[in-house]
C-alpha cells in the first residue's frame, strides 16, 4: 500500500514537471508569433495551428521543413523539394501502405505532421503536440493534458534538419516514443547513449565526410578551404571532415563558417566570406558543408565578387542537386561535385505529384501556398501570407504542374523509407502480440515505445523504390552515395549528372561496386566548365623533383619551397636532407644509403702483379746467393766476406721481398699485425748487419791508427751478439707497438665518395713507428761509410756498403715524400712501400753480393789466396815480392797454412795494428805470420787481409 503511494506522488510529480514545460513552451510560441501589416490587412505568421491531420487507428507524428527558416519572419517562402515533395511522398507512401491488406491488417495508419520552418526551437515548439497524447497515459493514469482529440504518437518521422532533430530526440526520449529522420545526417545522433530513440533511414554524415574526402583525393588535391554552416549538421560534418583530412595529408587553407542557427547573415558578411577564401589563391578547391539556403547565398556573393568559375566545389548532399542553391547562380555553382545519399525514385510519385492541385488535395494545407508560388498567383479564399501579398494575379485554379518544369527531390526515397519502416515494425509487432487477428488488440493498446523501437531496428523490407532496406545495429543506414556533377550539356543548359557513387569506403563508376575509382582520369563524366573541362590544381606547392627537399612555410603541412640535396645526401623523409654515413652513398631514389663497393689492393690488380712479380725475382735471386754461399761456404771469397753476417743479411733481404706479399694481401688482423711487425724487422737485420761491418772496418781502421792492441769485440761471434742486439731493439719496438696498438682492419675514406679496406695503421704516419729505428740504423751505417771513405782502396768492402747505404738513403728519401702525399690512396701508398723495401734489398742483394758471385761463379780461378792476396794492377810494391816468398815458403809450402801456426795469429794481429799506425813500421820477425800483408813505401795502403788476419787469424781472409 505505500509503495503504491509513493509512485502515486512521482508520477504526480512528474505530470507537474512536464505540463509547466509545455506552458513555457506554449507561452514562448506566443510570444515569438509575428502580426504583418499587409497591403491587404492585418494577419498572424507563422500559422502554428496548420497540419496535416490524417485519422487512423494508429496515428504517427511527423517533422517536415515545409518552409524555409526566415530570420525576421520565422518562416520564410515555401520549400518547394525538400519541403512539400517530402511531405507529399510521405502521405503516398501513407496511402499505400493502408491499401496493402498484408500491412496492418485491420488497422488505419494515420499521421499528425507539422511544419518546423527549418528551425530547432519551432521544431521542438511543435513536437509538444505529439507528446500531449503520451502525459495522459504516464503510469497508465487517466491524465488530459488539452482534450480527448489529442491522440497518442508512438513514433515520429523527421525532422529534416539534425539540429532540429537533436532538440525533438531530447524530447522524445523522455517518453520513449521512437524517431525516425530522413534527411538528418549529424554524426551525433549515431550515439545510442545520447538518443536510443532515434533512427534515421538516411548515412551518417561519417560516411559522407569520408566521401568528400576520397573526391578530394582523385582530384589529386592537396590544399583546400572549407566552408561550413553554423548548425550542428555542419560543425559535426566539418569535424570529421578535419580529421580525415588531417589523416589523408591534406592542408585546410582556410575555414569559413556560414551563420545558421544564430542568425540569417547579410550579403556583406558572406562578401567577407568569399574574399577571405579569395585571399587563398592557391586553393581552388573548396568543400561546403552547408543547407542550399545558405549555399544559395554565398554563390550569390561569389557572382559579386566576380569569382564565378575560379573556384571549384565539393558539395555536401544539403545542397548538392538542390534547385534552391542553383537557380540564379548556374555560372557559380558550374563544376561542383557533391556527394548525395543513394536514393532511387519513388515508384509512381511523380505521377501523384503532377497530378496534384489544390482541389483534390485538401489534406495538405501549404499546398495552396506551394502552387501560388509555383505560379505567382493569389489562390481565390487563401489565406495572406508574406510571400504572397505582392500577387495581383489570382489562380484560376486551372493550372496544372508540367513534368517539363517539374525538378524532383532526388532523396525522397529516404521518406518513404521512414513511414514504411514504422509500418513494417508495427506489421511485425502485431503478428506477433495480436495472433493475426486483424486490428488493434488490448496487447498492443498502448504501444510500448521501447518495444516498438526493437522492432524498428530488426526491419527489412524492399521499399517503393525497389531497393532493399535494412538498419545499421546503431540505427543509422547504410552508407551509400551518389556522386553528382553539376555542367553544362549543352551551352546555357545545366543538369546534375552521376558520376560515380561511394559504397562502403571507396568510389566506383556503377552502383554495383564492380569498378572501383583509383584517379581522376576514370572519371570521364566530370567536367569543370564549358570551356575548361579539367578540374584546377588546389596545391600550395608543386611536388619537389627527386632528391629536393621540403622546406614548410608558416608550419603548413602543405607549403612549402624546395631545395635540392648534396651529392651525398639522401632522404629518409621528405623533409630534410641527410648525410649519408662515411662509406655509402645515396640510392637512386634517394630514399636510403648504399655502401660503396670496399677497395683494397688485390694479387689481381696490375700493380700488385708487378710488385709481386719484382719481389719474386729477388727471391729468386736471394735464393741463388744463398745457395751459392752454402755450395761454396769453405771457398776464399765466401769466408773473405764474412759467412756469418752474410748469411743474416741475406735473411733480412728475403724479409725484404716476402713482405710484399704481406702487403698486397686483404686486410685482416692477422696480416695487419704481421705487417706492423715484419717491416720493421726485415730491414733492421738488414742494416743491423751491415752497421755491424761497417763498425767493425772503422773500429779497426781507427784502432790501427792510434795503437797496436787488437781491437775488443770483432770475432764472428761477437759481431752476430752486436747484429742480435740491434735486432733485439726493433723487436721490442715491434711488441711494444702491437700491445699499444692492436692491428686490425678498418674502413678509410679518404673522401666521400672513397670507401677501402686497410690496416689501420696505414693510416696517417703510423708505419712510421716501424720505419723510425731501422732509419736510424740507415743514417749511422751511412755516418760510417762517410768516415771510412778514405780507407785505402783495397778496402772493397767498405766501398760497396757506402755506396749500398749512398743509394739507399735515396731511395729512401723518395719512399717517405711519396708515403706521405698519397694519403688519399692507400693502395698507391701500399704499393709504393713495397716497391721502395725491395728496391731497398735489391740495392743491397746487388752491392754487397754481386761481386762475389762473380769472382765465384765466372772466375773460380781467382776464388783462390793469391788472387786476393794479389795487389792491384799500377800499384807495385818492393816489399812485394818478399811477400810472396814468405807466403810461398811459409803459408803455402804444402798447399794450404799449417794449421800449427794458428797459435800465432795473436801476435799477427798485433803487428797488424802496429802497421795502420801513421810510423808505418814493419817487423821482420813475425813476416812470416803477415804474409796477407800489402804496404806501400809510404803506408798509405792496408788490405782487407790485414782486418781478416786482426780478427780472425790467418785462416779466414776477410775481403
């Protein structure tokens, strides 16, 4: 019991709530009514109080813009298309579906439909008549908010417009009375949340924005203005239409937004317009998200401007094949494209239509108003209106529509649509609660909105333009979309034109979806203007040419100058330019890197054969010395020229030519670190054994001049300790610089189109660290071929380490210039040193060598003691002969010396270094001990017998 008082006194509440909105609303209709003085008396306008009344058991509501929204007057002339033709669709379509037994059996469908101007607060000012009927039955009270004529609305078709569709939905919800809209196409309205009631039987505006869009792009379009209305048709068609062309990289030049809702704008205001959108000269595509009043009004501004044909439009379907945008501004509106919902004609309509006059269609009281327009004539007992008071000429009532001037609303398919869509619900909804018994039953006295609503959306019907109708889950309909153009056929006749159409998300040329639309050129049909067919380029900037970058201006995506890239430059976005890394260079397309083929000196290039070929050769011969010394090791010559350091010089030499096939090898750790190492080396034995010859001769020659004590250190085996510890230093020099430095192979640039492999020592002056010591050791052996240039004559050996050291310093001082200017061609500077090193063993494989060899191989007859013994031609001596003789009867008495004799050979040496004293003296008493001995009268001559007889004893000669 007090459950049912408290829902008592709510649902009282609630009346009260309610009936004060209504008088507020009521009381607002009032007081907005406009009394026009005319030139044939007073009247009231808008007429509040006209509607269509058609009976019927089932009575639905119905939204139509029968006039246009007027500023100062409400409501403004008749809409002729959009207004009336839609009105009159939706009761022919009424007439129909009573007339089909298997729609509604038993039962009338009538319809309450009232006028909105176009307006959303009329709008909702007149849906409060369609709720009046619902107060009386909240809770199932016996509540009358006016009388018992009232009837109870379980559904409403319309409005047109969506902000005045969103006003009537806010409504309508409260009493869960569905709403099904025709023309509204504001994205909003898709919210289940914010309207659940509402449906409509027309596409989102989603789709249709993604339409535009995709026009757009075929155009190939890159920069265009957008022209919206003050409405939320328009704000929300432009915010998605922003988004998506955000998404499809496509810069809006500049927005523009129409006044609607807060006003009706002046013709200076859209002079403002146009001018602005002229300021932008480079967008010549323009996109207009607007109602055919409005549009109607800015092409008139475009025409006093004098802008007609400069610019080209993308309509939305608000105007687009609309005549109310169109007539008076053909030349202006020439060339649009505009997208329009894929609405067939309504089978038989037409014929209805022109058979209408205002004596066989009295149902319809704004057809008269209709007709006096279309005729400019005052019908006989009509009522005055604003727009036909100016008539003088009263209507026979004899004129008739004439299919030739007859231009019908291309959309009307969607109003059929929404009345049969009710009446298909309502068919279901009875079959399933009534039995089939025909008429109403009690089940379904009242209707239940909410249920009613359920059935709406699951309906599926062929309508009467033979198209199939189905709901989206949301409530909206399918996205279909006609593509229209607006041209001239022929010159001065203009028609709307399909072009294409938009399914789903993409174009086609036939509604069937079987020739998708990827460019302009498919589009055959579209045409600008008589006299240039082609749509205009809308682009801030032209494309940049392969390998130029953009540089954007003012921050627009879309603007921007060009700038070309540098020869190593690429493009990894569009915007910038990009060094490539050190070692590539840019693609063809610029659009990456690509490494730089590596270069490194090969066995197969021709310097490299050379090179190779020349160090073989001194191998070879190497080799042929080495051997020949070995053959010959216990001859005269071969002991006269020092075996022991012979031999190590002849290993440096090899070293010498080996290396350069460790040069002309691929970089690697490996050969890196064997050259770092070996070159050093290599030439540090070389110089090593000939500094220590050289010491020798001038310790000796020094030594014979100031005394007669036998210099220390000169035996064979002390001169190979001093050649391994002058090695010894270069070795340590040589790990020294591998731990410091690891060698490893690294890529050189030498510039920026250069890419080679090489060690990474061979960059700079780093080989140097191994070319220091065995350089030193070049200079101090040339020091001391200098010092004992005034040997006597006879001293061959001295003559030919100071010319092998004379040559090779030239060399030398040849290799380090070319060393250092061929930085930029590591493979030159490679080759140059390997070149320069067997060069460098060459001079002394032939200087130290070549003589011996001859005397050994082509003169063994002098490879004997007496021949070195000899003395040179021109140069006789009278100690001579005594010389001789003693050699003779003491030296070689049986062939060779007695080797008992060797004990003496102390005391020889120290005769022999009495005699390099400046006295010159000569005892007699060991002669027999000196027979190797050659002076002159005036001591100006010593043999190389004499230092061999110092520092070996009488059994090895050194030559």
């Amino acid at each position: 019991m007090i459950l049912k008082m408290e829902l008592s006194l709510v649902l009282i509440f609630h009346f009260v709530i309610i009936t004060k909105c209504l008088k507020t609303l009521s009381s607002f209709g009032k007081e907005s009514q406009l009394t026009v003085v005319g030139a044939h008396g007073n009247y009231s306008w808008p007429v509040r109080d006209k509607a269509v009344r058609v009976g019927g058991d089932i009575v639905l509501g119905a939204l139509h813009m029968v006039h246009e929204r007027s500023e100062d007057k409400i409501c403004g002339p008749i809409m002729p298309q959009g207004g009336v033709q839609a009105l009159e669709t939706m009761l022919y379509t009424l007439d129909i579906i009573n007339a089909d037994k298997r729609l509604l059996p038993g039962i009338d469908l009538g319809v309450l439909a009232k006028d909105d101007c176009d307006r959303d607060i009329y709008g909702l000012e007149q849906a409060v008549d369609f709720i009046r009927g619902s107060i009386a039955n909240i809770g199932g009270s016996a509540y009358k908010c006016h009388d018992e004529s009232d009837p109870v609305i379980p559904g409403v078709i319309g409005a047109p417009s969506s902000v005045t569709s969103i006003q009537v939905a806010n409504l309508l919800k409260l009493f869960k009375i569905p709403q099904v809209s025709f023309f509204s196409t504001s994205t909003v309205l898709s919210s289940r949340d914010r309207y659940p009631f509402f449906l409509r039987t027309i596409p989102s505006d989603v789709h249709q924005a993604q339409a535009m869009v995709e026009l757009v792009r075929v155009l190939g379009w890159t920069y265009v203005s957008v022209v919206y209305e003050e409405s939320s048709y328009g704000m929300q068609g432009f915010n998605e239409l922003e988004k998506l062309l955000k998404a499809g990289e496509i810069c809006i030049a500049a927005t523009e937004k129409l006044i609607k809702d807060s006003g009706v704008a002046g013709q200076a205001t859209y002079d403002k317009t146009v001018e602005r959108l002229l300021d932008k000269s480079n967008a010549r595509g323009v996109i207009v998200f607007g109602s055919d009043q409005e549009v109607g009004e800015l092409m008139q501004a475009v025409r006093r401007k004098n802008a007609s044909g400069w610019f080209s439009w993308i309509g939305s379907d608000g105007w687009g094949g609309r005549s109310l945008a169109v007539n008076g501004n053909e030349m202006e509106v020439e060339g649009s494209v505009t997208v329009q919902p894929l609405a067939f004609e309504v089978r038989g309509f037409k014929e209805y239509f022109l058979n209408l006059t205002p004596q066989n269609n009295r149902r319809n009281p704004w057809f008269v108003e209709f007709w006096e327009q279309q005729f400019k004539c005052k019908y006989p007992g009509s009522s005055w209106t604003p727009y036909n008071d100016g008539f003088n000429v009263n209507c026979s009532g004899n004129e008739r529509l004439s299919s030739e001037e007859f231009e019908m609303e291309a959309q009307l398919q969607f109003v059929s649509d929404a009345i049969m869509s009710f009446a298909q619900a309502l068919t279901n909804m009875h079959a399933d609660f009534c039995e089939g018994r025909p008429g109403l039953c009690d089940a379904m006295v009242p209707i239940d909105g909410k249920l009613l609503k359920e059935y709406l959306v699951k309906v599926n019907f062929t309508g009467l333009s033979g198209q199939e109708f189905v709901f989206l889950p949301n409530g909206d309909a399918l996205a279909r979309y006609r593509i229209l153009n607006y041209r001239q056929v022929e010159k001065g006749r203009f028609e709307w034109k399909t072009i294409g159409f938009f399914l789903g998300k993409h174009l086609f040329l036939d509604s069937q979806s079987s020739k998708r639309i990827y460019n302009m050129n498919q589009m055959v049909d579209m045409k600008f203007r008589w006299d240039e067919p082609k749509h205009p380029e809308s682009v801030c900037s032209r494309p940049c040419r392969k390998g130029e970058a953009h540089h954007m201006i003012d921050g627009s995506a879309c603007c921007w100058t060009c700038s070309p890239c540098h020869l190593f430059q690429y493009l990894p976005t569009k915007y910038a330019c990009v060094d490539c890394p050190s070692g590539t260079i840019p693609s063809f397309d610029r659009q990456s890197c690509m490494e730089i083929p590596i270069i490194y000196l090969r066995y197969t290039d021709a310097i490299a054969l050379v090179a190779m070929a020349f160090a073989s050769i001194g191998i070879i011969a190497t080799a042929i010395v080495m051997v020949v010394f070995v053959i010959y090791n216990d001859t005269p010559v071969v002991k006269a020229s020092g075996r022991e350091l012979s031999f190590v010089l002849l290993l440096g030499i090899f070293m010498c030519y080996a290396m350069t096939f460790i040069l002309v090898s691929k970089p690697h750790e490996i050969t890196c670190g064997a050259q770092k190492y070996c070159i050093g080396l290599s030439f540090s034995i070389v110089y090593s054994a000939i500094l220590t010859k050289t010491n020798r001769i001038a310790r000796i020659f020094r030594a014979g001049k100031k005394t007669s004590k036998r210099p220390r250190f000169i035996s064979p085996r002390s001169q190979l300790f001093i050649c391994g510890a002058f090695v010894a230093v270069q070795n340590a020099v040589g790990i020294v610089w591998l731990l410091l430095r690891p060698p490893r192979a690294v890529a050189y640039h030498a510039d920026r189109d250069d890419h080679q492999l090489v060690c990474n020592d061979a960059v700079g002056a780093w080989y140097m660290v191994g070319f220091t010591y065995p350089i030193v050791l070049v200079i101090i052996c040339t020091f001391y071929a200098f010092v004992t240039r005034n040997i006597p004559e006879a001293f061959n050996e001295s003559k030919y380490i100071g010319f092998t050291m004379y040559t090779t310093c030239i060399i030398w001082l040849a290799f380090v210039s070319i060393y250092f200017s061929t930085e930029h061609n590591i493979q030159i500077r490679i080759a140059t040193m390997s070149f320069s090193i067997s060069l460098s063993a060459t001079v002394g494989l032939i200087c130290m060598f070549a003589t011996k060899l001859y005397i050994i191989i082509l003169h063994p007859e002098r490879n004997v003691r007496q021949s070195l013994l000899a003395a040179k031609p021109g140069m006789p001596s009278p100690k001579l002969n005594n010389c001789y003789y003693s050699i003779n009867s003491t030296c070689h008495s049986n062939g060779r010396q007695d080797t008992a004799q060797s004990a003496q050979s102390e005391d020889g040496d120290m005769e022999m270094v009495n005699r390099l004293r400046p006295s010159s003296s000569f005892s007699s008493s060991i002669s027999r001990s000196t027979c190797a001995t050659q002076t002159l009268t005036y001591g100006s001559s010593i043999s190389t017998q004499t230092l061999d007889a110092i520092s070996r004893g009488p059994d090895d000669v050194q030559l």
